[in-house]
C-alpha cells in the first residue's frame, strides 16, 4: 500500500542535525527492490561520513537518448515536537486522512510517488519498453546547500555516464486546484554586514558608536526589504519576482563573563557589531548592481562598515545565461510533460519562479532542463513549518500524475537540445 510505504519512509529521522540517512536509503532500496526491472547503486559521496546517494534506473531501449532524472533529497528540517498537533516523526493518519510529519511534503512524499508510480505502470502494462533510461536519485543534504550531495553527485563519472536530458525536482504545494511548476530557483547569498565605531563608556552620547553604525544600516535594508514587499503586497510581483533580505542575526556587546549565560557588560560601548541577512536573488536581476547598493547604501565604508556576501548558487550557466528553464514550445521537454499531466486530469498554473533554492541549480547551471514538480494540490503551504501534513487522496493522486508523466518522457523520441 503505497500510503503505508510513505508513513513507514516518513518514521525514518532524516532530519538534520542528525539526519539517518543509510536507514532512508536501505528501506528505498527495499522498496526499489519490489518493483519490476528496476536496477539500484548506492554511491558515498563523502570518504568518512554516512551521506549515501541511492541512484535507481529503469533502463531505456535506445540509451543513446539523453535520459530523465527524478530527484528527491533524504533529508529534512528540523522539527519542534511539542508546537505539533502529532509527533512529527510517527506519521498520524487522522480519520479525514491527513498524514502528519516532518517531510511529508518536503520533500519525502515525491520520493515514494515516483517509485510507486513505476510500480503502477509495469501492472497496468506488464509488457511497457520504455525508450528513455529514466534514472532517481536519492540525494543527502540539499537542506544544508548540497555540498556533499548533489554538488559532489554532479562531478561523478556515474552522473556524467547518465547524459541526463531533463531534470525533475520538488516543487510546492497549491492551495487550489491546480498544480504549480517552477523554471527557476532564486539564488542565495548569505550577506553579513560589520559596523566599527567609537568605544566607550555606556553614559556617554558620542557620534559613530559601532551599534549606531550598524543601526543605521538595518534600517536602509528594513527600508529596502519594505519596498521589495511593497511590490508584493500590491499585487505587481510575486514573493519569488522580488528580492528579498531578511535580517536572520544580530551580534554585538561585550559578553559579562564565561559562563555561557548570555549576559552583556551593561556600560560598555561596543567597538564592533554586525548583523546576518538571508538574501534571495530572482534570476534575472543583475548581482553587481545589488553588490553596488550594498556597498554604497548598506554597508558604507564612510560609517565604518563592511561587508560580506558568500553566493550559496550561482545565477548564471556556464554559457552565462540566467538559470531558468523555458516553458514554451522551444523547450520539448516541456511539451511532453506538460500534455502528460492533462493526460492524467492535471491542471497546471503559470509557470513560477521558486521563492527558496532546491538541488535544481546544479542541474540549470551545467544547461540542464529542470523544473519543480510536488503534485500536492489543494493544500496549504507547510514546508518546513510546524504541522507538516499531506492528505492520503492527493498523495495517490500524485502518483497517477507521475505514471502519465514518467510514460510520456521515457516514450517521448523527438530530438531535444
Ligand atoms: C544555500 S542552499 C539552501 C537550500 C535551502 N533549500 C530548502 O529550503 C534553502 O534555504 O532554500
Ligand atoms: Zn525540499
Ligand atoms: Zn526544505
């Protein structure tokens, strides 16, 4: 039963800090393993650590087609247990059906649909030849940037024997009836901003005290980040067309003693304070002119302040070209898959960009087709919030959804780019 497949996979602790990733990747081989004509390698990716890649392959009739790769990553977010209705690890169906627990749609559920789905087709059409190789991967860390997971998987000889042609990767859930695809990611930068000023002692009123410095600043970037929102609110931009810059730290003061308790020296004046910002990037804006605003508006060195950005992506290809996936005719990949879902009784939305960053970027920046797939509709967004559910219908739905679209693309023989 593909739901008690997906509560079993739910109950393994992929999440981080400590994420069990060989339990995940034994009970996906296990299941792989049930299924017809399925082959399976499991690649470790790091030399001293337990970061598994489960890669799985339906072997096409003409190999010499670039192949389709579905991806789902191991690994989860954290969970706070006693702000859930359930504990987020013991998968609860509730009596109206909905399955609770960290990963269910983020991303674990696509991990089972695409397995199932492959089930499905072989007992509907025991005789189905695919003519694509049709390839998954279970990847470890994409919640924690990929370094040790996609980004190593992509410089393997086994990734580079694969000729992956399309990529397919997690999506979001919808809220109505139709289901949202993504062509592009937004780029991340890890942005930290440093005031130096004047020390000293806690009564004195004196002009460039670090803290004002650093004050000063959070406040253009608030100002900044309201504009952005601005452009939201009013209905011009979704959340994924604008840039965003959220304050996620603030660090200053001279810390009292060693003890740990976080108490401040009250009457000192710092000589140095700084603040974090997670900021996102849409593909088409231009980096140097955002690096330009910080170094002239938020971070000037004529307050004594400075700056630095660690780009967790990149925002072009290699051929330096924005990383977004075309929707349209030119792209056949899209064709196919799209008519695969309407084939199924699927509606698809407008095209989105996605507002956080997945896997996908290591797929678009070597010229890879991606887009971002979760079929979860009608229900609300709860990636990587408290309460995490997806309902059992709309989880079996999505697999009909992915038999239309797994049959399309492994049958699908017309050229591609
Ligand atoms: C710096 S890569 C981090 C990737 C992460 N992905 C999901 O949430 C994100 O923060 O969007
Ligand atoms: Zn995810
Ligand atoms: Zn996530």
């Amino acid at each position: 039963d593909p739901v008690y497949h997906f509560q079993q996979y739910l109950r393994i602790k992929t999440a981080h800090p400590d994420p069990d990733y060989p339990t995940a990747v034994s009970y996906l081989h296990e299941l792989a393993k049930s299924i017809p004509n399925l082959q399976t390698r499991i690649l470790n990716l790091h030399p001293h650590k337990p970061k598994p890649l489960l890669l799985i392959t339906l072997p096409g009739s003409n190999p010499s087609l670039p192949s389709l790769l579905l991806n789902s990553h191991l690994d989860s977010v954290p969970a706070e247990p006693s702000k859930w209705l359930h504990p987020p690890f013991d998968a609860v169906k509730t009596d109206d059906g909905c399955i609770f627990a960290r990963g269910a749609q983020d991303d674990k559920c696509i991990a089972i649909q695409y397995l199932e789905a492959i089930r499905n087709i072989f007992y509907k059409h025991p005789g189905f030849k695919p003519i694509r190789t049709v390839h998954i991967c279970y990847v470890p860390d994409e919640e924690i940037g990929g370094l040790d997971g996609m980004a190593k998987f992509v410089e393997s000889d086994e990734f580079k024997e694969m000729n992956v042609g399309f990529f397919l990767d997690e999506g979001q859930a919808s809220t109505n009836d139709e289901y949202r695809v993504f062509y592009a990611d937004r780029s991340p930068w890890n942005l930290v901003i440093k005031a130096t000023g004047q020390p000293g002692h806690g009564s004195k009123m004196f002009d460039n005290s670090a803290m004002e410095n650093l004050m000063k600043s959070v406040e253009v970037v608030s100002k900044f980040r309201e504009n952005q929102f601005d452009l939201v609110k009013a209905g011009v931009a979704r959340n994924s067309e604008v840039i965003s810059a959220n304050p996620v730290y603030l660090k200053a003061g001279i810390v009292a003693d060693s003890s740990g308790d976080g108490k401040f020296v009250m009457n000192m004046q710092p000589s140095e304070a700084e603040a974090g910002y997670d900021v996102r990037l849409p593909p088409t804006v231009d980096p140097d002119l955002l690096k330009k605003r910080i170094a002239d508006e938020w971070a000037p060195a004529s307050r004594n302040m400075s700056f630095h950005i660690v780009e967790k992506g990149p925002l072009r290809d290699y051929a330096g070209r924005p990383l977004v996936t075309a929707t349209n005719d030119s792209n056949p990949w899209w064709t196919v898959f799209k008519s695969a879902v309407e084939a199924a009784g699927g509606k698809l939305s407008k095209p989105e960009i996605l507002a956080s960053t997945t896997d996908a970027r290591y797929m678009r920046v070597r010229g890879i087709p991606s887009l971002g797939f979760s079929p979860m509709k009608n229900t609300p967004i709860l990636l990587h919030d408290h309460n995490e559910f997806l309902k059992d219908t709309i989880f079996l739905e999505g697999i009909k959804i992915y038999e239309s679209i797994i049959k399309a693309l492994s049958s699908f023989e017309g050229a591609t780019p």
